[in-house]
C-alpha cells in the first residue's frame, strides 16, 4: 500500500503540487513540502490537469470537487 496523504486532506489547506504528465504509471511522492504527481495522461486539452485532480483526490480520500487549483 501506498504512503497515506490524508494528514493533507484539512479544508484550507494549500499543497504545493509539481506535476509530471507522460509518467510510466500514476503514482504521488511526497518531497519536503511539494508533492510530486506523476500522471499516465498526455498534457493536451486539460486532460493532465483532470488527471491530476482526481488521481489526488483519491489519494487525499476527499472529493475531486473539493480541489481547487490556485
């Protein structure tokens, strides 16, 4: 199982997020205070970005539609 995020799951909460699209498999590493995202989706027409939501939303354990980009 993977690393549980959940402690950054609060309502408020600003988490630094660098992105990396094309990646091998979808995975969330967290380094100091950035968490890098690796998504499998093509960065074209937002799809990375949607990618990103809701594979983070899952690993936080809240609702996609509670992310909000800043």
């Amino acid at each position: 199982m993977g690393e549980d995020f959940s402690d950054l799951a609060k309502a408020g909460a600003e988490i630094a997020v660098r992105v990396t699209p094309k990646a091998s498999r979808n995975t969330v590493v967290r380094e100091d205070d950035v968490l890098r995202v690796y998504v499998t989706v093509v960065p074209q027409g937002g799809k990375a970005n949607a990618a990103v939501q809701k594979f983070l939303a899952k690993e936080l354990g809240i609702a996609k539609s509670r992310l909000t980009y800043v």
